[in-house]
C-alpha cells in the first residue's frame, strides 16, 4: 500500500448483526456482513493460487465471526465459526469489499446461480 491509501480509524465486529463496521481516515464507512466476508475471503482457499482459480463457496448465509485479530498493522484475520482463519484481510482488502460491495455481492449470487448452488 502505499502512503495515500486510505487507513482504518476504527474497527467493529457488531457480533449479533455479523457485521464488520470499518471507519477510514478518508471518512469513508463500512459494514461488511460476516457472510461477504467468508465468501470473498483472501485466502488461498477461496481465492486459488493463482488467476482464474477462485472458489464460489455456498452455504455461508449465516455464519459468524467469532474474533478479530490484528496482524502486524496491516491486516486483520478474520475467525469465523465454520473453522475459516487463514484470510488476511489487509485494509485495502477491507476498503475494495466497503466500496465494491454492491458489484461484488451481485457477482457471488450470480457465481451461485451459475453453479447451481446455494446460501443456504
């Protein structure tokens, strides 16, 4: 990242609405559902290793994050009750899922459409 990107002031996990609110320095401000959160996970496991290789992941639409853990200042790890940890949400991460969360959500439940798979 670099020094103009934009830096968390404040980070929330609202358990019982399983939300993430993220507040940046540039005034902009997030709540990030736990379930955008699994799907769109950093991790290898979700992501691949490489491009091309994401994973559509069903079944999420109600799972909870049981912590917030910060690593070094630069990321976030995400606990979630399924057994997910290895996603290290970095804070330009946390602000694209914030800014782009209306694209990003419409092209998961597309992706799950598609694949013939559910929420549930």
């Amino acid at each position: 990242m670099t020094d103009a990107s934009p830096w968390p002031t404040d980070i929330r996990l609202k358990r019982k609405e399983r939300v993430v609110e993220v507040e940046f320095d540039d005034g902009a401000r997030f709540r990030l559902p736990a379930e955008l959160l699994r799907v769109e996970s950093p991790s290898a496991e979700v992501q691949g290793h490489g491009a091309g290789q994401k994973k559509t992941v069903p079944g999420k639409a109600n799972v909870a994050i049981t912590a917030l853990e910060p690593v070094g200042n630069y990321a976030l790890r995400i606990v979630f009750d399924d057994g997910h940890d290895t996603g290290l949400y970095t804070w330009e991460t946390l602000y694209r899922l914030g800014r782009d969360s209306e694209k990003i959500w419409t092209d998961y439940l597309t992706a799950l459409a598609r694949e013939g798979l559910s929420r549930e």
